[in-house]
C-alpha cells in the first residue's frame, strides 16, 4: 500500500459514456415472485468519468448518478448499488447471474477508494465527520495499492454478489451488491457492463415471516418500503393486518441518568398522551454493557417488540459504545441492533436528547414538547 500527499485537479468538464438521447442513467426492473424468488434487470445507459491528479499519476474517477463506490482502500473505486431484500425466514437462497450486453474501453487508470469516515462522534470534536470516500483535504494520505495496480487480473470477480446476511428483527437480510464495472489494472481496460439480470432464488420456506405478531402495527406499515421485493412483504403482511393486530404495551424506551428524571418524566407523560406505550430505565450510574444489556434484555422479553428508544444525558450520563479507537469515536448505533455479532442493521429507532444538566435536559424537553 502506498500512500503519498494528495494533490487533486479536475478536469472543466466531465466526460460522459453512453446515450444522449434522453434516457435515465440507470434502469432498474424487479420482477417479485414471493418466496419463490426475485428477479432483477438493470440497464446501464450512461456513466460519468472527471480526471483527478495524485501522487503525479493522473486518475479517472467514475461515478454513476445513484450510485456508491467500492471502498477497499487504495483499490479501484468503481460504482455499485446495493439491493436490500427481505429473505423468507428459515429458507435458502441462490443467486444467478446473466451479463447480456457489455462494452470494453482502454487506456484507463481508475481511482483508488480513500479512507471513510467512520460513524459515532469523537469527543475532541464539536462536530461528527460524516461518511464518505471523498478525500478530507490536500494534506490527507493518498492511499493507493501500486502492488494491486500492477495485476493482470479484473476487479471485482463478481458483478453481482450476495455479501451478507444481516437480520431485521426476526427476518434475515439480503444484501446484494451490483457492480456494472470490472477493471484490469495491469492492462488500463475498463469492461462496462451495459445490462445485467441476476435472479435470486429462494427454496425451503413458505412465508417471509417466522412470528409476524411480534411486530407492532406501526412498524409492519413502515416496513415493506425497505426492500425491493415490497409488493410480496405487503402481500403477506395485508392478510396478517386485515384480521386485526395486537396493540403493543410498550413501545418507547427512555433510557436516563438519574439526574435527568423530572425530564424523563416529562417527556413519558407527554408521549402517552400521544397514545405510546413509554418504559423508563433510571440509574445513578451507566456503563455501555449495561446500556446494551438493558436495551436488549427488555426487547427480547416483550411480547411484542418496541419500536423505539432515547437516551437523554451526554456521553458521561449515558455513554455511547466506542466504534472507532484509533479516532476516539462513539456511536449509539449498536444498542438498536438485536441480531447476532457483526449485524449492523437497527431494530429499533433511536434517539439522543443531549443534555449537561436537569435544567437543560428539562428545558430541552419542554421545547421539544411545544414544537
């Protein structure tokens, strides 16, 4: 891996492959076939590629509007979607993939991915930095892997890939990534793939959901626009919500130091009179595990999952968990995923009120009240 001072220079115009003719960038068809399955067909009809200078080489980033990039640092940052789909519980699941049309362009040295921005706020900092694979500035390390450059070999290996399995509550997840590009370095040829249809087939299971009155009516509406296979979830969940579901005791969590009680209180009151079911968690004193293990310990024994949770206090009231060591960076994120080591996925809404004292926590919550 080689890292050198970034110098940046664009070019005054931006290059564009593919069709003039009016067409969007990108077409994306899904054909939903419930828990047999999805299909999806994409048709790449245009891309974008700007010149930028680092480290003395001259680089061509390409982008796709809509579009992230591969973050392997100092490899190749070509664009790629994510599709999100909710897999039927308890069954398996295969991908195919079928490349119908493609174009090879030469003489193209592709942008390194630079380091991201990690998640959580640091302490030394007013502000959170916010993700991204931008460069932070001229004086930041370029990261850039001359060793991977030098191969003969195409990057990535697969167009399409089911990477992981996260969880949604109960239901595992999907996570396919659409890469409509594989680079030779060793070469410079960029081989763009103008339309693909990858199908993912689904066997063994014969619903999507294992315990579907475990979720509160509010969270089931919400829930189908998440995944691509929409029209399938709401199928299933329609026949589940016509027949009349369950109203959920508790479906806010208040999560505060001791201190802050007359505004935990407060903000209970006011969001029952909004019809929520409010549990309040007080202690004199907080630890992360003891946040985590609260927040879950309660979840897990409900008979129907909450919804939501807040934290009112600041980092030495109720700490968040460190994410980032190196950067000294927390995040409240964690504590709303309930699946299993390495889920990144939240089961439950979350929220932070920011207070040093009980007067500000309570002037916050009378604000928050009144607006």
């Amino acid at each position: 891996m080689k890292k050198g001072i970034l110098v940046m220079a664009f070019l005054s115009a931006l290059m564009l492959y593919g069709s003039e003719d009016g067409k969007k960038h990108v077409v994306r068809t899904v054909a939903d076939h419930g828990v047999q399955g999805v299909v999806v067909h994409y048709e790449i009809n245009d891309f974008q590629s700007f010149r930028l200078t680092a480290a003395g080489v001259d680089f061509e980033r390409i982008s796709i509007e809509g579009f992230s990039f591969l973050h392997k640092e100092g490899y190749p940052a070509l664009p790629s979607n994510r599709d999100i789909v909710l897999l039927p519980h308890g069954g398996a699941t295969t991908v195919g993939v079928e490349v119908i049309r493609a174009d090879t362009l030469q003489g193209i040295k592709v942008w390194p991915a630079q380091p991201l921005q990690p998640d959580g706020y640091s302490l030394e900092e007013t502000f959170p930095g916010t993700a991204e694979d931008q460069p932070r500035g001229n004086g930041d390390a370029f990261v850039y892997d001359s060793l991977f450059y030098d191969r003969d070999q195409y990057y990535p290996q697969q167009i399409v890939s089911l990477d992981q399995q996260q969880h949604l509550r109960d239901n595992p997840v999907g996570i396919v990534h659409v890469t409509p590009f594989q680079y030779n370095p060793a070469k410079q040829e960029l081989v763009v793939i103008r339309e693909v249809k990858y199908t993912l087939a689904f066997s063994g299971a014969e619903r999507f959901f294992d315990d579907i009155s475990r979720h509160s009516q509010g969270y089931l509406k919400t829930l189908p626009q998440k995944f691509i296979n929409h029209e399938s979830i709401g199928e299933e969940m329609r026949g589940y919500l016509s027949g009349g579901v369950r109203s959920s005791q508790v479906d806010y969590l208040i999560v505060a130091h001791q201190m802050f009680s007359m505004a935990a209180d407060t903000l209970a009151q006011w969001k029952r009179q909004l019809g929520h079911g409010v549990h309040i968690m007080k202690r004199s004193h907080w630890t992360t595990a003891q946040v985590k293990d609260s927040i879950h310990s309660f979840y897990h024994g409900a008979a129907t999952y909450p919804d939501f949770f807040v934290i009112l206090g600041d980092q030495e009231h109720v700490p968040a968990e460190l994410v980032h060591v190196g950067r000294n960076r927390y995040s409240d994120h964690y504590y709303a995923c309930m699946g299993p080591p390495g889920d990144y996925f939240p089961d439950m809404a979350r929220g932070r009120i920011s207070a040093k004292s009980s007067e500000e926590a309570l002037s916050t919550v009378r604000k928050i009240i009144s607006y």
